[in-house]
C-alpha cells in the first residue's frame, strides 16, 4: 500500500502513481491531497488510486479507509 503525496516537490504523485501502477496494477494507492475538488478527485481516480483522503488527514477516517482496502483485496 501506497499513501501518495499528490504534490510533490520534484515531481507529481499522479505520474508516480500511473508509473506504478503499469508495474504492479494490484498496488493499493491512496492519494493524500490538500486539493480536494471534484476535477482533483476525479484525477487521482484517472491516474490509477484506489481511493483519496483530504487533509487535514483525520487520523481515523484514514485508517478505516486503509482497512477497507485490504478488505477488498482479499475478497
């Protein structure tokens, strides 16, 4: 699992994430953005994350989302 930074210093996390992606399309991805309107939202799915979480991050919110996704990858 993968908890991406969308704006990265040096690059973008979105092109990270389709990179990955490409080598392991199983990986689990949750894109981390402080940009959460729909067209970002919408981009984090086009690029390949499995889900998003806004920050501030609530710390609960993020790991109720993170076992969700390994629910849904076992099953």
């Amino acid at each position: 699992m993968v908890l991406m930074d969308v704006r990265l210093p040096d690059t973008n996390g979105l092109i990270l994430t389709k990179k990955m992606k490409k080598i392991n399309p199983q990986i689990i991805i949750i894109a981390q953005t402080a940009y959460a309107s729909g067209d970002d939202i919408k981009a984090c799915f086009e690029a390949g994350c499995n889900n998003y979480i806004s920050k501030p991050i609530i710390r609960e919110k993020l790991l109720q989302m993170i076992n969700n996704s390994f629910e849904k990858a076992i099953i």
